[in-house]
C-alpha cells in the first residue's frame, strides 16, 4: 500500500496499528458474503443432502479467493470513516 495518496497526498497510515481498526470493517463486509454462501449452498443442499460440515468447509473455499478484495475494501472503508468522523 501506498504510504501517500498521489492524487492528494493524505497520508493513509497515520500511526502504526492505524489499520486495526479496520479488521471491524472486514467482519462487517464478510459476514453478509459468508452467509449468503451458506444460505446459497443450504438452500440446494437438500436436493443433495450435504452435511452442515461439508456446507461450512465449502463456504471457506469459496470465500477465500474473496479475503484479499474484503481486506482492501475494509481498508478503504477504513480511511472513509476516519476521515468522515476523525480527525483532520
């Protein structure tokens, strides 16, 4: 990551541990993928009966090419939400 905007030159991470913050906003961005997985592969599973075991490790799977979209993404929510509600 960039240590400066080169646009506008904020600086992204102020201090360190600055982006911890943003480990809420990747839970918030998750969630609502994670489960709508689940509730995609639940709602089929009865046609082929899979255990809910079988269900959550295929959830991972296709969850896991995600995390580094959901992990930049909750960064920049991250950046919106101190700079809306932070500091200057």
């Amino acid at each position: 990551m960039n240590e400066r905007c080169p646009q506008c030159g904020l600086t992204f991470e102020r201090e360190p541990g600055y982006f911890t913050g943003a480990m809420y906003a990747s839970y918030l961005l998750a969630l609502p993928l994670v489960f709508a997985i689940f509730l995609i592969l639940w709602a089929f599973s009865s046609k082929t009966l899979l255990a809910v075991e079988a269900m959550v490790l295929i959830t991972a799977l296709i969850y896991l090419p995600l995390v580094p979209i959901v992990f930049r993404y909750s960064r920049v929510l991250w950046l919106y939400f101190d700079w809306r509600f932070g500091r200057r």
